[in-house]
C-alpha cells in the first residue's frame, strides 16, 4: 500500500504492508520542504517502491492524508493519490492528517495535534487516550486555542504547530511531528475495497478560499 501525505511542510510517502495491528513499513522519504510537495512527491514515491523492491503496479491500495493544511501543498497529494488510483485502478483511502499523527504519538494521554496554518495560525484536533478524536479539525490563533484547552482537558500535544507555539499553548510536546506512512495506514479506514467517491475524497481546508468572484463593473462617468 502507499502512504502519501502533503498537508504539513513534509512531503510524506512511503509503501506499508498492512497488518490488523501493526502496519509494516518497507520504504518511506519525508522531506520537510513547504515550497516542493510537487517536485518531489513522485520521485519520492518511485524511491519508496525501488528501496522496497516493488513498482506502481504491485500497489494495492493508497492512503492519502487529507489535511487540513493549506491549499497549495495539501492538493499536490490529494491529486497526485487520486490519479494514482485511478491509473492503477486499486482502492484509495482518505484520512485526516491529525489522525495520523495521533495514531503515531500512543502516548496514552489526552492529545491535541496542531499543525501550522500559516497566517499566524493552527489547525487542532483533540483526542482521547484511546486516540479518537474528539474535538475538531478547526483552524484559530493559538491564542484562542490555549484558551479553549481547559475545555478539551488534552495534557500533552503532539505536530509542528505544537512545537511553534509551545510558549503559547504551555503543553509538554511530544512525538511525532508530522505524519508517518504508517500512522497514515493505521489511521485509515482499509477496511473498504471499494475505491472512495470524489464525495468521500475532500480536502479539508477549513478556510475559505481567497479569491472571489469579482463585483459587478463600475459605471464609468464622464
């Protein structure tokens, strides 16, 4: 199965033999690098298979991660997943991406996983001991997010966005900081052979996008 995940500044791939309860990771690149999740998914991809002695068309399924993050990077591997799928007609699985560093930390504790979405701002998801999700994804200032922490009652946090703004949430940070290949797996629901519709393969962007529809023409006077 492959891994892909380009909702944080890592280029996450990687191939996994899936196990009920421990996924096998054969091969896998991450590259942390927010401005090359186009340049450097495929060759990633093609590295992963040749280290694991496979080729795309032993793939049996994919797994892609499906944010949130910010637009630019996080479509690179949602399109780059469904093409793939498409192509090789095998199974696709989406997954949210805060699941899949949930799924990696089993530390046993209340979780919050927060990632950074630019702007000054992060996207959060809580979980319980048992690594459900309980609270979000949302997007908000991670002034407002510490805000909000006694209410979530989470005592540790794990992702990027956990360890940028540490000072602010006053959380102990711990493992991981962005999603593995095999946290994505486990995360994911494999359970289904049958390929996911376009409706069950969405983005999760939490914002609106910037650019809108323009105004209608002023009037010119003379």
């Amino acid at each position: 199965m492959l891994a892909i995940d380009t909702a944080t500044p890592a280029i996450t791939a990687g191939v996994v033999r899936v196990d009920p309860t421990n996924p096998e990771t054969l091969a896998s690149r991450v590259t942390v690098d927010p401005r090359a999740h186009g340049e450097l998914l495929i060759p990633h991809l093609a590295a992963a298979l040749a280290e694991a002695g496979l080729d795309f068309d032993d793939v049996d399924a994919i797994v892609c991660g499906t944010g949130p993050g910010p637009f630019t990077g996080l479509r690179v591997g949602m399109v780059t997943a469904a093409s793939l799928a498409h192509a090789l007609a095998v199974p696709l699985h989406g997954v949210c991406t805060h699941d899949a560093i949930a799924a990696d930390s089993a530390t046993g504790e209340t979780l919050l996983v927060v990632t950074d979405a630019r702007r000054r701002e992060v996207y959060w998801s809580a979980y319980d001991p048992t690594g459900h999700r309980t609270a979000g994804p949302d997007v908000s200032t991670p002034a407002h997010l510490a805000e909000r922490l006694p209410d979530l009652g989470v005592t540790a946090a794990a992702g990027q966005g956990a360890r940028l703004y540490a000072h602010v949430l006053g959380l102990p940070v711990v493992e991981p900081a962005y999603p593995s290949p095999a946290g994505l797996v486990t995360a994911a629901d494999t359970t289904t052979v049958e390929t996911t519709t376009a409706d069950h393969f969405r983005p999760l962007y939490l914002r609106r996008p910037d650019a809108v529809e323009p105004g209608p023409r002023k009037k010119v006077t003379t």
